[in-house]
C-alpha cells in the first residue's frame, strides 16, 4: 500500500472530505492501492465546517494526526497540499513539504499571483521534487474533441470568482495554449464577464455568476459545439493524481498551470479596472 499525506490549513473542508475515498475508489478501479493515512493542519478549527475540528476529522476516518509538515512527509509515500480555499497557504506548506523530494500535489487555486506561483516551480526545480496543480474541470470529459477550437464561450459558478474563475481558465487554458496577451472585465450585477485574448487570434469568453453551471461553447472555422459539463471530472482528476504518484511524470505541461496563474492575477487586478484591456504579463 502506498500511503499518502494530506496537508491542509484546517481538514474539515470539501476536498479533504471527500478525496479520500475518492482515492481509494479509483486506486481500485486501475489495480493499485492508495490510502490517505496521515494529516497535518495549521488550524483545529474549521472555516468552512464551523464546530467541526481537524481531530475529530481525523479520528472519524482513522487517519492519524501528525504534530508537523516535517512529520507528515517523512511518514508518507506521497504528498497532497490542500487548503482550496486558501493560495496564499500553499507556498509556506510547498517550502516544507517539497524538501523531502516526494510526489506532491497542490489542490487549485495552486497560488495567489504568477510571481508566487514561480517560486514554487522553483523550489521543485531546488529539491528535485516532482509535482503539479490543476482545476478538476481540466478533466471534463466534455473537453474531448475540442482541441481546434479558436474561440471559447465558458460559463461557471461558485461563492466567487477569486477562488472559482480558475476553474474556467484552466479549461481555456487547456484548449486554447499558453500565451494569453490580454483581458477585459466587465461587470453586471454580481456577474462578470472577462474576455482573454490569446496569440494567434484566439478568444476565450468567461462568463461567471454564482449559479452558473460549468458549459463550454467552442467554435472555428470548422466546427461549432455547445456542452453542458456533467462528466465525473473529479474521478479523473483522482486517477491522474495516482498515476503522477506512480510515475512521478505529469499528464501537460508546467506552462500551463503558469500561464492559469497568470490570467486569474490579472482578472482580480481587473476588477479594479473593469472596461479596460490590461496585458497579461
């Protein structure tokens, strides 16, 4: 059994409530064995859960609770750093996790801005430490077949668009290349707009409220295709993440998830400056 630590700033929260079996129904499925056996959290309180503790987490599904990081990775054979809600957690966890060299990875938002984003490409690069980040949305099935598309119509939801516009980045990002050159936002109500030009002429369209489901327009000269996103996105992104632990190697490139960073810092600079085109360095 190959046993995997989480890292999280408080451990009753979404994600790490459900990855866990999540982990083990998968694993399963593709003839391996993985389980979450050890945790760590900056926080006994929960955020998200409030009167849920980061103990009681762990006792009710028989993980043990590790003192520190340190503890965590040493213990491990792989590592996830959590804390979805909270970037600006992951490069403090990325500088004392990635040191022990193991499989990591990142749960999304991976950073706050490009420029932290970097350092932790980085300190990878200084520890020989394979990992990666993505959005779940990156494995929607309904992507498939999508890849000439030249311009995108993304519609999405979520609490607010900070936290939950990379999801429809990365699925731009995906399907559209790595050099975005600049965006515009626009705002209607609680919605927003965000236009994100790319090289080569290619346009992908955001649209986001906060009761939006996940939709995906794409168009060419070639090819005209409307889907709704219902495909069990995180069972894939789960499958990935066991065969990144198995092989250490990732399924796309760094530069993706670099150039993600850098259309979500620029979106939340844009709120400031709605209607104007601003270049995404």
């Amino acid at each position: 059994m190959k046993k995997i630590g989480f890292i999280d700033y408080y451990l009753a929260e979404w994600h790490a409530d459900n990855y866990p079996a999540w982990i083990e129904e998968v694993s399963k499925k593709i003839g391996l064995d993985y389980k979450v056996a050890y945790a760590w959290a900056e926080r006994e309180d929960s955020l998200a859960y409030p009167g849920r503790s980061s103990s009681d987490w762990c006792r009710e599904r028989g993980i043990e609770l590790c003192a520190t990081i340190g503890e965590v990775c040493e213990k491990a054979d792989c590592i996830i750093i959590l804390a979805p809600s909270h970037s600006e957690k992951h490069l403090g966890y990325a500088e004392q996790a990635l040191v022990c060299g193991k499989p990591t990875y990142i749960d999304k938002t991976f950073a706050p801005d490009y420029e932290v984003a970097k350092k932790i490409f980085e300190l990878s690069e200084k520890y020989n430490a394979p990992f990666f980040s993505t959005s779940a949305l990156r494995y929607a099935e309904e992507l498939q077949g999508l890849e000439g598309a030249e311009q995108l119509i993304i519609t999405g939801g979520g609490s607010n668009l900070p936290e939950y516009a990379v999801h429809q980045i990365e699925m731009a990002v995906k399907l559209l290349g790595t050099n975005p050159t600049a965006l515009k936002l626009e705002k209607q109500g609680a919605q927003r707009v965000v236009r994100v030009k790319f090289e080569g002429g290619k346009v992908a369209t955001m649209n986001y409220s906060p009761s939006l489901p996940f939709t995906v327009t794409a168009s060419s000269s070639d090819m005209e295709e409307y889907r709704e996103i219902k495909s069990d996105f995180f069972l894939h992104l789960m499958a990935d993440i066991i065969n990144f632990f198995e092989t250490g190697e990732r399924s796309f490139e760094g530069e993706e998830t670099l150039a993600a960073m850098k259309i979500r810092g620029t979106l939340i600079s844009a709120e400031e400056k709605a209607d104007e085109w601003l270049p995404i360095r």
